[in-house]
C-alpha cells in the first residue's frame, strides 16, 4: 500500500492569525522590547550597554543553536502517520530579519453587508446576482415540472418511470417510491399542483398498498417512504397545527401512514437475534429475514435512525428509537480500524464480516448518519449521545490516514478504498457516492452555521478546520469528475492516477479538461443515475462558506442534465456512457433525482433562510425533519417553503 497522505493541519490555510506560530525568541525579544524594561533600561548609558549585549547574545544563540521548537502543528503531523523530516532553518541572516520583522497585523473587521473575494464571502449578494439565482431557480423548478409530469402521464403509482418506453417499474416494492419521494420536494418548490396529486395518491393507496405488498428492503423502504411522508408530515403544519401546504391531506394523514408502516418495519429488528436487523420486511405479514448472503450492509442498518427517532418524536411512542439506537449502541462496542469499519454486519453474530472498508456504496451514510444523529438528538438533557460524535471525529481522522489521497499530476484530493482493511492494499477507487463527504465534513465541523459566525464566535477548532479543507478539496474533485467528461455529467466510478496506479487510454473525453490525465474512468463504470451526492454537497458547502463557485458548479452540472438527460415526451434518463457525443441513454428516472438532485439544486440557488442547515437536518434521501427545540421557527413559512 502506497504512503497515505498526511493530510494534517499544516494543509489548512488559516483566516485568523491566533492561530499562527510565534517562535521563543520572538516571546522573549517582543516581551523586551514593548516592557516597563525597555523604557527604563534605555534612560541611562548602563542600560543601553546591557541592551546591546543582550542582543548581540541572541544573536549568537541564533547562529549556534539549530534546533526547532516543536508545535501543535508537528504533533497533529506525526498523529497522522507523516515521516517527513522537518527542515531546519539555519540561515542566520533569515532568522534575524524574522526577529527584527513587525508582528503580523490582522485584517480589518468588515461590516455586515461587506463582500470580498480572498476566501472568506460575507454579506448579501447583490440585485442582479439576486435575480439570475432566481431565474436559474425557477428553472430547477421547471425541470421538476418536466420530470413529474412524465412520471405522472407513463407511470403514475409505479415506484419508477422508464422515460423512454414510457412505462413504469415497480424495482422497490411497489409502494409508489416517485410519489412520496417527491412531495417535500414540490412543497419546498411551492408546486401547489403537485403537492395535491402526489398528496391525494398517498391518502387513497398508500395504505392498502402498504397491507398488500411483499418483500421490501428496510433501507430503501425507510430513506424513501418513510422518510418522504414524515417529511410531508411537518413541511404540511404537522408540527405546528396549520397547513403550510395550503394543499393536499392534513398532516395527521402522514403520520398515520408513516406509523402504520414502521409497525411493520420493526420487524426487521425484533425477529434479528442481535441489535443489527434484517436486511429485507414482508409487509403483508410484518415479517422479517435476512438476505440471501444472510448479512447486513453496514450503511443500511445505520441509516434508518433520524427516521425512527423523528417517528418517536411526533408520535410520542419511543419504540422506533429505542429500536434504532440500539445498532449505534452495538457498533460502539465492536473494534475498528482508526474508526473505520468494514461494510458488511452479520445480524446473527453481530459482528463485522470481512475486512473491505470503503465510503462508497455499503458505507457511506455509516459515517453520514453518525454526524447527523448526534446533531438529531444533541440537544436532549441527559441523552448521552457525544458517544455519536466521537466515533464520528475518530472515523474521520482515519479517513484522513488512510484514504484520503492525491493524484498526479494536479494533486486532486480524493478518497481510496482498503478492499483488504488496514493490512490491505490501498485502491484508487472513489464512487460517486462518496461525493456525499464534502457536505458532511463541512457540517460537521459548523454544525450548520456558516463559517464565518463560527469563526467570529470562536467555535472551530484545528480539527474542524482540517475537515473545512477537506471537504473543499473533496468537492473540487467531485466537481472535476463531471467536467473531465464528454458530456459534463460524473461517471458512477472513477480511479485516479497515482505513484502506483495508472491505466492509460481512459479519460472522460473531454481533452480541454486539465485533469484529463488525473481521472481514469474504465469502461463498465461510466454510466451515471442522475446522482445527488456532489449537487448535495455543493448545497451544504455554499450555505456554510458562502463562496459562490459553488453555486456556479452547480448550474453547469443542471444545465448537463437538461442538455443529455432531459426526454421530450417527460422525465429524464439515465446515461449508459458519459463520455461519449451523443451518450447512449439507458431508460430509467430515479425516485431520487426529483427527491433529492433537483431538490439540493433548488436549494443552493435559493434564499439560504429556506430550511436553514442549523434548524433541519436531511436524511439520505434529502427529506428535511426539524432538530429538536427548533420545530417552532420564526419567520413562518418563508423557513419553509420557496417563494418562487
């Protein structure tokens, strides 16, 4: 396994000076030389010999004496598993101008309504960027018509549309997946219209739907249905007594559908012999088993939790989250690697199986949702749950370790996969999943506000800084997959090239890219599925830096999909080949992209006020529920609901 990358806090660029190094010296001459000592010292001829032979002995201590002063900044090095050796700095010459320089002066505080360009964005934009956000918004809000409408006319019921031979699919158990994964989504939009289709759909079927069906996956089950109807449930009033939707069932409709099917969900958990539970419900029955291979994905029985404890919450019944906690519990006893874990649990032992550890599929919202639990749940007295938030900030740190590298030529920063754990070889490999990162570091480092009020209220520490910087340079590299291609769209995988790794002949296709010879894309892993996770990601990082090349990312991603992805006849597919002109469709909308892709796109060319990060956190699938204490918001429905 190749070198990992001591991505430690010497990376990070800091904006506030505390945080810089004074050496000993420079203490000791500037306590000298701004002291009573001085002023007394200098008023008689004794002093002014004694002066100058102090400073010709520092001096001398200077030209003899090389070592270095350890730091913080070294100690955080060596933690990260660095064996650079630190250069030592010998010329006297250098060293004496540093000890004669002026102390560094910090720039000035900007008002409010300031705005700069170095790094740190403040203030509002101004009316004509206002305005074009507002023209690309409603543009999202258009494509969202286009997709529904397709899905309406071919598919309405069916889980999925297959735009082009403009039928539906039943792939996720028949429950009408597009129908309730899309709700919050047009309620966020303001798409009256549809609220109350998809709304009426759910009161008249879901129920009997729920009763009659078969075998369903617990993961994509709870993310998306679940999920989806508690998010209508409190986008609708449910919270608060009123009907923010102004359209569609009352929320106690939501609820009462959500509670009907966890009932059967829990399953999955009271039939396992351990706290992990099975992978797969038949609802008809409310029973449970395992998969076929008889073992759990790690990201799938840790990703149910803000669903099951905001279930507990509205309905006052704590059995969903006491079901749920119990796997984080169980996790938090189970060894790992630097805070890293394998992707596959089997619920009959409950312990880990095999050793591949990766942030792709399988394990990616593992880590998602230890963050975001922790946020759920933080502000319960006596809840004990800062277990959630170490094993995140561990997990991490092994990121940082061991996966996180960077390619040749450019330095890209992204992040590998251990297929054989720790004593494994390191692989090139990143999913386009993992483009979920970015966001979570950056949220877990501000807990949803921006950077600069974390900044101003002293609230970051190193580490949250070191995650900041990360999560931009994940993001950059999310970005780059997209514009390395033919048709500006992220193939589902990606290599990239390293000291130890290179296939030649498999670039994205587009040669004007300057990352060409950084990203390698093999031929079976070029399709794309109309993604959120880099859109997701670019959303969370513009809320909290409020650096608009987010924003601008962001619009160049949309304006692929419309121009290769978008059917005439309603909807948009999937692609086969990113990389080639035309790219050879592949006839399948996901729940998602109207769940969570158009959704994080609206989002990140809207008002910021609109379900502020601080007062909501997103499951998987993109459905916002309230952080507790903060169901009651101020403002009403604007926090709610676009005004487009």
């Amino acid at each position: 396994m190749s070198k990992s990358l001591p991505y430690s806090v010497k990376d990070v660029h800091y904006d506030n000076a505390k945080f810089r190094h004074r050496s000993f010296f420079k203490v000791i001459t500037q306590t000298l030389f701004t002291s009573d000592m001085k002023r007394e010292c200098v008023s008689c001829s004794t002093g002014k010999f004694l002066g100058l032979f102090m400073i010709f002995g520092l001096a001398c201590l200077m030209l003899t004496h090389a070592s270095k002063t350890p730091s913080v900044t070294d100690g955080l090095s060596k933690g990260l598993g660095t064996n650079e050796e630190q250069k030592v700095v010998t010329d006297v010459g250098v060293r004496f101008k540093k000890l004669l320089r002026r102390a560094p002066r910090l720039p000035p505080r900007l008002s409010g309504n300031e705005k700069v360009s170095s790094g740190i964005f403040t203030g509002k934009p101004n009316e004509h960027d206002e305005e074009k956000w507002k023209a690309r918004q409603r543009n999202v809000k258009e494509a969202f018509t286009h997709a529904w409408s397709g899905y309406k006319k071919f598919a309405m019921g069916y889980d999925e549309l297959l735009p082009l031979s403009m039928q539906g699919f039943d792939g996720l158990g028949g429950l009408g997946a597009t129908v309730v994964d899309s709700l919050d989504t047009a309620m966020i939009m303001g798409l009256e219209e549809v609220v109350s289709e998809a709304g009426s759909w759910i009161e008249s079927n879901l129920l009997e739907r729920i009763s009659q069906k078969g075998d369903v996956n617990l993961f994509e089950t709870t993310i998306r249905v679940l999920g989806g109807l508690l998010s209508a449930y409190h986008l609708s009033g449910g919270d608060q007594d009123m009907n923010l939707a102004n359209t569609g069932p009352k929320p106690t409709i939501y609820l009462e559908i959500a509670k009907n099917l966890a009932d059967r969900l829990l399953s999955a958990f009271t039939s396992s012999p351990t706290p992990i539970p099975y992978s797969d419900v038949l609802l008809k029955n409310s029973s449970a088993h395992p998969s076929s291979n008889l073992l759990s994905s790690t990201s799938e029985v840790s990703t149910l939790q803000l669903e099951f404890n905001y279930l507990s919450a509205i309905s006052g019944d704590p059995k969903y989250k006491t079901e749920g906690m119990k796997v984080f519990a169980h996790f938090k006893t189970l060894p790992k690697v630097e805070g890293l874990v394998p992707i596959y649990v089997s619920p009959h032992s409950g312990e880990f199986i095999g050793q591949e550890i990766r942030l792709g599929s399988r394990g990616d919202s593992y880590y998602e949702y230890l963050i975001k639990v922790w946020l759920q749940l933080r502000s319960i007295q006596d809840g004990n749950f800062t277990y959630l938030y170490d094993m995140y900030e561990e997990a991490m740190r092994g990121v940082r370790h061991l996966l996180v590298q960077k390619t040749i030529p450019n330095e890209l920063v992204f992040v590998g996969e251990l297929p054989g754990g720790s004593k494994g070889s390191f692989s090139p490999k990143m999913d386009h999943l993992v483009c979920f990162l970015p966001g979570t570091l950056a949220l877990g480092a501000t807990k949803g506000i921006t950077k600069e009020k974390a900044m101003k209220d002293n609230l970051l520490t190193i580490e949250d800084f070191e995650n900041l910087k990360l999560a931009e340079d994940l993001a950059k590299t999310c970005f780059e997959m997209y514009s390395v291609t033919s048709t500006g769209l992220a193939p589902e995988i990606a290599y990239f090239h390293t000291k130890d790794f290179y296939e030649d002949g498999l670039g994205g296709g587009n040669q004007s890219s300057e990352y060409v010879n950084d990203i390698i894309i093999k031929f079976n892993d070029r399709h794309n599925l109309l993604r959120p996770e880099t859109v997701e990601s670019l959303f969370v990082l513009y809320r909290i830096t409020q650096d608009p090349k987010y924003r601008e990312w962001g619009w160049q991603i949309f304006q692929s999909f419309e121009k290769y992805t978008k059917v005439d006849s309603g909807g948009y597919t999937s692609l086969n080949d990113v990389t080639t002109l035309p790219p050879q469709r592949r006839d399948k909308m996901e729940t998602f992209f109207l769940g969570e892709t158009l959704k994080y796109l609206y989002l990140l060319f809207g008002d910021s006020s609109v379900i502020p990060l601080d007062k909501f956190v997103f499951n998987t699938e993109a459905h916002p529920f309230p952080i507790k204490d903060a169901i009651y918001l101020e403002g009403g429905s604007n926090m709610m609901k676009g005004t487009m």
